[in-house]
C-alpha cells in the first residue's frame, strides 16, 4: 500500500514588498488567534481569513493549505527557541555550565508563559510533522548543542557528546511541556528549574570528570 503523499507545507512566495509581508504578518497573527481560540481541530483558513479581514484567497497566495500556515507558526516558535539558546549557550562572558543553568531557567519560563499555544500546536503537529520541512526543522538546534558539548567536554567522545546533547535536549522539551500544562508561580518555576539545572550540571560534570583524570 503506498504511502499517503503529505501536504505541502512550504509557503508558495516570500512576500517581497513591504505591504506584502503586512499581510503575511497580519494572517499569522489571526491565525495564532484562531488557533488559541479554536484549537488544532477547528482551525481552518476561512476562520484565519475571517480573523484577519482578508479573503481566503489572499491567503492562499502565500500559504497553500491551514498545515502550511501552522508549520509556519511553528518554525517561527523553533527558530525563536533555537535563538535563545545560540544566545545563551554562547554566552562566552559566562562559564559553560552557568550559561546552561540560564538557559534552563529561561527555558522553563518560556514554555510556562506559552503553555496555551505550545499545546494547540502540539495538537496540530500531525498535519505536517512527518514533512521534510519539519524534519529540517527539527534540526537546526543540534549544531548549537553540539558546539556547546565539544566546549564543556573536550576530552570526551563525540559519541557521548551526542548522546548528552539528546538527553539534555530531549530532557528540557519534554520535561518542560508537563511542568508547563499546569499553572506555575514564579518560585515554583524558579525551583524546578534550579533543579534540573543542578541535575544537567552534575551529568555533565560526571562525564568530565574521568576524562580529565
């Protein structure tokens, strides 16, 4: 039995104009609105459309079907996490298991702030998560995370420099989207983080440490 094509999610055109990315702007933003409002089920282009007071054919200029749209919500919720830990992970005025403790702290807000949003879009990752595009996606923090492994563990193997980069990775996502589904105060969000923080810290120094010795 062959496989089921996936839809296209790739926008069709890049606006070029200044009103142009306007509009674009302008369909995201509604549809980040329906798509809190609505939920992953309900969303669909002519509720994005109705949202932003545009046809749903000036949509379907730039984006070719509702998967297009969210995966475009998403990449732009993967780039601005892989931002932040380029930022901090590179953060060379701090010491390297000081800047992962930032960026744990950071992190973990992060997902608690945007907890609402991370799950409607958790929610709609089926339509678009097994596309080439967002196995590219999915990508583009590994290289941040290995750079950071070779700096704090120089003497180590790159394959346990890969395997605490997943863990690390893996462990912050996954951790960080339960803690999150709950609504958090600030100490408790700064305690959980301190935590897993301490815990990050004391692996990584583990694997430091014989091949230091």
């Amino acid at each position: 039995m062959a496989d089921r094509p996936q839809p296209r999610i790739s926008s069709r055109k890049k606006p070029q104009q200044a009103r142009s990315s306007d509009l674009v702007a302008a369909i995201l933003e509604a549809a980040l609105q329906v798509l809190a409002r609505e939920g992953a089920q309900r969303f669909t282009t002519t509720r994005v459309a109705e949202r932003a007071g545009v046809s749903v054919g000036s949509i379907y200029q730039y984006f070719p079907n509702k998967a297009a749209i969210l995966f475009r919500l998403q990449s732009d919720e993967w780039r601005q996490t892989t931002a932040m830990l380029g930022e901090m992970l590179e953060d060379a005025r701090h010491p390297p298991l000081e800047r992962l403790r930032r960026l744990v702290h950071a992190f973990v807000k992060s997902e608690c702030d945007e907890a609402g949003m991370r799950v409607a879009l958790d929610d709609a990752a089926p339509l678009y998560r097994d596309a080439p595009e967002a196995q590219e996606a999915r990508k583009a923090s590994a290289g941040t995370l290995a750079k950071f492994m070779r700096e704090v563990l120089p003497g180590v193997a790159k394959p346990k420099r890969d395997l605490a980069a997943s863990l690390v990775k893996t462990t912050l996502s996954a951790v960080g989207k339960e803690f999150s589904e709950s609504p958090r105060s600030a100490k408790e969000i700064a305690t959980y983080s301190n935590a897993m923080a301490d815990m990050f810290c004391a692996y990584l120094a583990g694997l430091a440490r014989p091949a230091r010795g």
